[in-house]
C-alpha cells in the first residue's frame, strides 16, 4: 500500500521568505505524485503533478517541487512567501500506477504568512 | 458554474437518521471518488466508481454505500448516521489521458455533523 508522510502539520515562514514543504512516500510501483492546495471553506485544487519524464515539476502560484526517488521525496517550494499562500497543503500519491483507484493523502500542512 | 458541485453544503442531523450526500459533475469524466476530511488526518477514500456499473470499496467503507445513478452523478449514504461520521466530505472526479489518469478535480464540499 501506499502513504505519505508529510513533515510538519504547521509551517510558519515570514513574508517574502522561502517557503518549503516536506512530503516523503512509499510506493512499492512508480510513482503519481500531487501537491493540492485547500483555502478555507474550499475544496481542493491541484497546485502541480508528477508522472513521468522531467523530476523539477512547475505548477501554479509560483510554486515547484522536485521528484527525487532516490530520497522517496516531493518537497514543495516556493521562493518568496505571499500572504495569500496561507492555506492548507496536501501532498498525495497514487494508489496505482496511474491513479485510478484513488489518491493517498499525508495529513496536511497548515502554511501560516508571517507579514 | 462548478464543474463539481455538491449538495447539501452542510447538514447537522441525529445519531441513527439516514443521510444522501449528493455529487453531480459536468466534466464528462467517467471516475468519481468520495473522500472524507477530519482535521489532522487529511483525507481518506471512501468508495469510487469507474462508470454506473462498477462500485469500489475505498480504505474506510463501513458505515456507507454509494450509487451511481448516471455518469454524471455519484450519491454517498450514511445508512445510520453515527456522531463519529462527522466530517468534511469531498466529492471527485478523474479522466483517462493515455495511460494514466489525469489529477482529480474536488468538489466544494458537504460539511456533515452527527448529533
């Protein structure tokens, strides 16, 4: 079976700082890595994947994260923290090669902005 | 409008009573998922389903079943709703892209508390 072990339920940086969220997994296939991002009372919404080819992946709002399978890692970063990253992170892996069954989840990391 | 859209928003209803949570999605996809969200735990599959014909038990089933009335619409009950149910709710939805299935798009949400 799959999981995810995500560092830290709280991470508290100052604005303009780096910011850089920690996501470990276990997978005994390839791996379909996801980082979502939940704003209060809203659903959940892709910030970036990983399937295959380039491990450096790109996503929205600044954000990246690198696939590194030597480590069993996805770390999340950004290089300059915005008040309105505050939100609630999660970082998931499939539970297939191709994700078709469903999504594990890490427990969350709650981003808070110091101004 | 929502691609994914959830009824009700919230619902507070008493230990024992039957609940119908209800998704509907306009993305045309043909997978959907049920998630729940308790804080500190991140979200865990409850069912999901390939088309109206196929239904899958998720990690945590007991205590619910699901119907998929149409394509388009995945139901989730609590057959005797227990205090222990409370939670957020997700629905979900996911296509096929070549040989992997695309990231999942979430719902708003079903906030349910059992009195």
């Amino acid at each position: 079976a799959q999981s995810v072990t995500q560092l830290g339920s709280h991470v508290s940086v100052s604005e303009g700082a780096l910011v850089l969220l920690r996501c470990n997994y276990s997978s005994s296939v390839p791996p379909y890595l996801f980082w979502y991002v939940q704003y209060p009372n809203q659903g959940l919404q892709l910030l970036l994947k990983y399937t295959t080819g380039a491990t450096l992946v790109k996503g929205i709002n600044g954000f990246e994260a690198e696939f590194k399978k030597s480590e069993t890692s996805f770390h999340l970063t950004k290089p300059s923290a915005h008040m309105s990253d505050a939100a609630e992170y999660f970082c998931a892996v499939s539970d297939s090669g191709g994700g078709a069954d469903g999504l594990t989840f890490g427990k969350g990391t709650h981003l808070i902005i110091q101004p | 409008d929502a691609d994914v859209t959830q009824t009700p928003r919230n619902r507070i209803t008493k230990t024992g009573k039957r609940i119908m949570l209800e998704c509907s999605q306009t993305k045309g996809h043909d997978r959907m998922y049920w998630y729940r969200q308790d804080p500190g735990l991140g979200l865990r599959l409850i069912y999901y389903s390939f088309d109206v014909k196929d239904i899958n038990k998720g990690e945590i089933s007991d205590g619910y079943s699901v119907s998929r009335q149409a394509q388009a619409k995945f139901s989730l009950s609590l057959e005797s709703a227990i205090p222990n149910q409370t939670a957020l709710y997700f629905c979900a939805t996911s296509d096929y892209r070549g040989n992997y299935y695309n990231e999942q798009f979430f719902g708003p949400g079903t906030r349910l508390t059992v009195l």
